[in-house]
C-alpha cells in the first residue's frame, strides 16, 4: 500500500474510490501523568506523551489501512492527520485520506 500526502502519485493514473479513515483514542496512565506534570516545571520533551502520540498515529494509520485494503485500493492520497484533547492526559487521533486504485 502506498501512502502519500500529495494528491497524485507520479507516474500512476488514479481511479478514486472514496476516503478512508482511522483514528483511536490513547491514554497514559496515573503515575506518567503526574511525572510528566512534574517535568513541565523544568520544560524539555515529554517522552510518555511524545511516545503516546507515536503509538496512537500508528494505530490510527494502520486502521486506515485496513479500511482501503478492503476496498481493494492500491494507495491512499491525501492523507492527513488531526489530533485533540479529549480529556487530561487522553488524546484523540484521526488519520484520514483518498483510497484510490490505478488504472
């Protein structure tokens, strides 16, 4: 599967088949939550979060997958990612783009 962020794939004339999407919702637990309350008195990177958002785009992109290799597509266009609060230490994250095949 070829994942792009372009509306075209050189070389490849695309037959669009429709958008496609995944997205999952991640937590940290109590303990890391605190830790990384604490690290914001002295700034520099929270890894828990940055490792949390890592693992949510992940999962998110790979149901995105899953949802265009059911619909036979041989790529996917367009993609884009969007993420949110959902609560304290909770986010959101949506991956979603053009499922396409070629002609």
């Amino acid at each position: 599967m070829i994942l792009v962020n372009t509306d075209f794939i050189t070389g490849k004339e695309l037959e669009t088949l429709t958008i496609v999407k995944g997205s999952t919702i991640q937590s940290k637990h109590i303990g890391k939550d605190i830790l990384s309350g604490l690290k914001t008195i002295v700034g520099g990177e929270l890894t828990a979060y940055t490792e949390m958002i890592n693992e949510a785009r992940a999962i998110a992109t790979k149901r995105m997958v899953q949802e265009a290799e059911s619909l036979e597509a041989d790529a996917i266009i367009n993609i884009r990612y969007s993420t949110s609060n959902v609560m304290q230490g909770a986010a959101e994250v949506l991956v979603y783009g053009t499922a396409v095949k070629f002609r």
